[in-house]
C-alpha cells in the first residue's frame, strides 16, 4: 500500500495538490470536524495510520476526541501541548 499524506489545512487556500510537493500529500481546505475526518480515513486501515494534530489545546482536544470517535487508536494520534 502507498503511503499518503493528508493536510487539514483551515487557514491558507490550499485544496488538491501543490505544483511541487510529492504526488502522496493532499490538501484540504475546510472546517475539520469528524464527518470530513472520517471521509479522509475513509480508506485508511485505522490501525496502522498516524495522526499528527497541531493546534490550540481546545482544538487538539477536540479532533483527538473525533479521531477515537471514528477508530484511531489513542497511540497513534500523535500532537504537542508545549504552552
């Protein structure tokens, strides 16, 4: 299986692919909630995915929640809290 890379990006207009990034990432531009969470892992084996949120502690707290609601094991979601 060919590794891809997945961007929630909610501030730049940023959507698809970049004209030089490798062809694996992509990115989207919307509000992250879990319907669009579970639409990208749509066809991610859960178990073997890593999922790395960057954010405020609200927001990190929150698509933590989201990912555990749709099947990511807590030891894969991956996020710093350094403030």
């Amino acid at each position: 299986m060919e590794a891809t890379c997945q961007f929630h990006v909610t501030k730049e207009k940023i959507d698809g692919r970049c004209r030089d990034d490798p062809p694996y990432w992509i990115y989207k531009n919307s509000k992250v909630t879990q319907d669009s969470l579970a639409a990208a892992a749509s066809s991610l084996d859960r178990i073997r995915t890593d999922c790395y949120i960057c954010g405020p502690p609200p927001f990190i707290e929150q698509i933590e929640d989201c990912l555990m609601a749709i099947g990511f094991p807590e030891e894969n979601i991956f996020y710093e809290k350094w403030w």
